[in-house]
C-alpha cells in the first residue's frame, strides 16, 4: 500500500521516511496512515510543532525533529509506548517543553538543542530509563540535582550551556562517556569518583588543575583539555588518545 506526501509516493511498510524529502511547515496528517512506522525523520524541516496526531504512531521507537523550529509539543507524545530516541531543537523559552518530554517513558537517548531552556528541571528523574543525554543552550542556568539519580545514564553531554560547576552528586551516574565542552567549568576534582569513565571532553572551559582528578580514573581511554589553561599536568600520564593544545 502506498500514500501520497506532497507529491511524494511513500509505501506505508517503510520503517524509516528519510528527512529533506520536501520542506513542511507542519507534520502532515497522513503520516497517521504509517502505523508501522518505527522511524520518523523530518529534520532540516522548519516544523514548528508536534500535533496531537503523533499519538498514532503507536509503534514509533526514533523521532529526529533536529534542525527544525519546534515551539510547541502535544503532552500526547508521551502516549507513544516504545519511543526510545528523541533528537529535537526548541525554539521558544517554554519550560513546558521540557516537562513533557520527561513524561516519556521508554526513552533511552535523548537530544536537545535550544536557546531557550534556562533550567534542566526535577521532572528529568521520570526519565529512570535514559541511557543517554546530549543537551545544548546557552542560556542554562540550573541543573537540577535529580540528574545525577539516573542510575542508567552511560552518556552525559552538556556542551556550550555556560555551566559553571561539576555537582558532587556525579559520583552516583556510572558515567563511561562525559562530555563538558564549551562551559565555564574551573574544578574537575568532583570527577575522580567516577572511575568508569572511558571518554572526557573537557576543552573550552576554565580549567587549571587536573591532575588530582584524572590520575585516579582508572579506564580512562580519550581526554580532551585543549583550550584550558592547565598548569599540573602530570608528566608520566599515558592515555590512548589526549588532546591538551
């Protein structure tokens, strides 16, 4: 069975409609007819909501909305029983937004990009599943200590979100992946405690003392801290990959 997008003829078995087929304004309402649908890209759209017809996607596991112009999500996203990946930029200071996508059950890896998110909020610790979260804005000023309680999270990103201070409460995330880039992070001591890590990235922040803290990650594999000013760099240290100039 076929169905017709914009001129486009599509077979409704297809698990995966590929993104820059057009450029929509609004997910159209025949993607309804895709009940089998496991994989929706529209990124690079400028799609600026996700409707409430979302909801009959009922087999729906990755939604990618990245690079679109989302303002506004319909509370019956979280109706969607097996979305597991949800990449999405948000365009419009709505700390809603967020709320409700921590309402997703299921999902594992989830990706935000936004000007506008000024507090990553109590309600992330609904997201007891996620196994990874990549966050982006500039305008972050709270992080929220119910973070640090998802007790499944492998990979954590906070890049480029004027983050100050690494909280105490990592040591409890059995991180194995930790991304920090493009903040105004001086101390890194409250790492040490996390000797799972694998990869750090850690350049473009306000960093001047590592050695205390890297000497004791055990597996640690890939550490980045270029574009800091580190004046205690042990010189016996040997890693697989180390980008410091």
């Amino acid at each position: 069975m076929y169905i017709t997008i914009f001129g486009v003829k599509l077979s409704t078995a297809t698990l995966k409609i590929c993104s820059h087929f057009t450029s929509i304004k609004k997910i159209p309402e025949q993607i309804t007819h895709f009940v089998h649908l496991k994989i929706l890209d529209l990124s690079y759209n400028p799609i600026s909501e996700i409707p409430e017809n979302i909801k009959f996607l009922v087999k729906l596991e990755e939604l990618n909305l990245s690079n679109t112009n989302i303002n506004k999500i319909s509370p019956f996203i979280s109706l969607l029983p097996n979305l597991s990946i949800l990449n999405l930029d948000i365009t419009e200071t709505n700390d809603e937004n967020l709320k409700i996508i921590c309402t997703i059950k299921k999902l594992k890896i989830l990706t935000i990009t936004t000007q506008y998110i000024t507090e990553i909020p109590d309600d992330i610790k609904q997201l007891i599943g996620i196994e990874e979260f990549y966050f982006r804005s500039k305008r972050l000023e709270k992080i929220s200590n119910n973070l640090y309680c998802l007790s499944n999270l492998k990979k954590l990103c906070i890049i480029d979100s004027n983050m100050d201070k690494i909280s105490d409460d990592v040591k409890n995330l059995g991180l194995e992946y930790l991304d920090l880039c493009g903040n105004n992070i001086e101390n890194i001591d409250p790492l040490a405690s996390n000797t799972r890590l694998i990869n750090l990235y850690l350049s473009g922040n306000k960093i001047k003392y590592v050695a205390q803290c890297i000497t004791g990650l055990i597996n640690l594999e890939v550490l980045w801290i270029d574009g800091n000013d580190i004046i205690d760099f042990p010189t016996n240290f040997k890693i697989k990959e180390l980008k410091i100039k």
